[in-house]
C-alpha cells in the first residue's frame, strides 16, 4: 500500500544511492562531503544506514582509505545505471523542444575517439535532439573546461581525485609479415634494435623511449632510438605496413583491422609491457546533469564491449587496485 511515509522512505533511500556514488567517485567521504556542502558524519550516517536497511556492507573502511566490497561493486555497477537512465528519462520527458541546444564538449585522444565515439555520440543524438558535441584532442584548445575529458596514462597536471579509471591495457609490437620474410621474426626484447623502430608515445604518460618488458619474473630494459616517433598512431602505421620496421608502444586497438587481416601481426606477445591505465575525468559543475550522466554511462558500456575481446585490453574490475 501506497503512503505518504512509503514514498518519503524511497524518496530517501534514492538519496542515499546517489551519496554512495559520489562517494565511490569521490573515493573519500570527506571528499564527497566537501563536494555535496554537508558535514561528513552526514555522509557516514546516510551510508550506514543504506547498508543497514540494504542488509549488506558496500565500503571496507581502513587506514589505506575506501574499497568496495564484492556487494558493493556490483551495486554501484547496477545502481549507476539505473539512476544515470532515470535521470535521462526524466530530462528528456520534462525537456522542452524549445529550449536552446545542450552542448556537451569532450576532450579526447584521437584513438580513443576511434573506440566508435561518433558513431555512439549520433546514436545518443537521435534520442536527445537538444544536445551536440564538440570533441578536442587536449584541453588546451578548448575555452574552459571542457565536460568529460579521457587520458591515456596519468595527467600530471590534473586533480587525481577526479579520474576514474575506465579499462587499462598492455602496450604491444606489431610488424608486417613482409618484415618477417625479410628479417625474420624477433624473438628476444633486443633484435626489434636491429631494424628501425617506429615508436608511438602518450603525452599524458611521462614516458621516454625506454621499454621494460617482462617474462617469468625476468625484466628487460630496451632503449629505443626511434626512426619515427608521434603521439598519434596513424602516422605511424604506413611505416610498418611497408615491412621496414617494428611499430611499438602501441595499444592493440589502434591497429586492430590490421592484425585481423593479417596485414599486421602482434610479436613479442610472451613479454609484457607495463600496464597502462586509461582515465574519464568529469567536470565537477556538469557531473550531475541528467544528458552528462547518461553519455557517460553509454561510453563506458560500449568501450568495454569493444575492449572485451582485444589482446592486452582489460577492464577497470580488473586491472591492480580496481576502481580505488
């Protein structure tokens, strides 16, 4: 049956979920508290008593700070998405035709915005005609600040407190089978030195051009000279694809039609580089608006869905430290 007080509870308890989210985006409730404007114990007290009434714990407290338990990720996975559709529901139903036009703005490496974002941003404008999107490759070229931004690597220059890993990957070497034919294929971290070596590297990453691979505990230092080095990959590609060299540093997304028709082929694949982390960052002031939520929520479901199955790919649930 249906009351007053009912409905105040769920009221209530919607609240309480939405405080859970920001504080597993906060990963601190004091940090949570400060963006909310209210007092800590308030946070505290709204998340134990969710968890009271959820009969479950979400957060592990310790002096290392906050980890979601095994019932706390798949809430926050679930209740994300329900609330980010809720509140996209209730936007587009209560959203006049009339009102002006809802930029989102989104800053990107040209890469990641190969992972089907155009492809994603028309689908969602056909369901949300008021919004349009201007995509840039770094903030720098956008006035302010821009509503979502993603970075390979760790931005040394950003807040830290507002990335959140998304998925994370292992850096691969591609060549061409032509290179095999000439060259042979290489078979230790040291013979790609013999050829030239056309080296992709990540701005926001801060690494040089020294790669450390790794196999059954052993590690190896390699320095590169490369022949050719860009921070975008295409560039980069036609090198390879004509035999002379080993494209390196790269994730396996990039070349990923190249190596399905076997005009490229992965090499070195028992050696490990180091794991690279790929950040979303959302504007503090735009994080909960309805349109804002839902995209989010739209990009994370499809760059896992394409990542799922490509080499050196994982998702953030299983990269080190998960989402904390």
């Amino acid at each position: 049956m249906r009351t007053p007080a009912n409905e105040q509870f769920q009221l209530d308890q919607l609240n309480d979920w939405r405080m859970l989210i920001d504080v597993v985006k906060a990963r601190s409730m004091k940090i949570a508290a400060q963006n909310l404007g209210v007092d800590p114990s308030t946070v505290t007290r709204r998340i134990d008593k969710l968890e009271t009434t959820m009969g479950t714990k979400f957060l592990l407290r310790s002096n290392q700070g906050l980890e979601l338990t095994p019932e706390g990720r798949v809430a926050f996975a679930n209740i994300s998405h329900i609330l980010a559709e809720y509140d996209a529901f209730l936007a587009s139903f209560q959203r006049s035709q009339k009102e002006p036009p809802q930029k989102i703005s989104i800053t990107c490496p040209s890469v990641l915005a190969d992972c089907d974002l155009i492809g994603l941003i028309t689908d969602f404008q056909k369901r949300y005609p008021q919004t349009y999107f201007e995509i840039y490759d770094t903030p720098e070229e956008i006035k302010g600040e821009p509503d979502l931004s993603y970075w390979f690597g760790t931005p040394a220059c950003r807040d830290k407190s507002r990335l959140q890993p998304i998925c994370s990957f292992h850096p691969v070497l591609a060549v061409a089978p032509s290179y095999i034919e000439k060259y042979g294929e290489p078979k230790e971290p040291e013979d790609i030195l013999k050829t030239p070596v056309f080296f992709f590297y990540r701005p926001t990453g801060g690494e040089g051009t020294t790669l450390t691979f790794t196999k059954n505990g052993e590690t190896r230092d390699v320095r590169i000279d490369p022949s050719l080095r860009s921070s975008a990959y295409l560039p980069l590609v036609p090198s390879a694809l004509g035999g002379e060299g080993v494209l390196a540093n790269i994730n396996s997304f990039m070349v990923d039609n190249y190596l399905k028709t076997g005009d490229l082929k992965l090499i070195l694949t028992d050696w490990k580089l180091p794991a690279v982390p790929i950040y979303q960052e959302v504007n503090p002031a735009r994080e909960r608006d309805p349109l804002i939520s839902q995209f989010i929520e739209e990009v994370l479901t499809n760059v896992h869905g394409i990542i799922k199955d490509i080499p050196g790919f994982m998702g953030y649930e299983e990269s080190p430290g998960g989402i904390f």
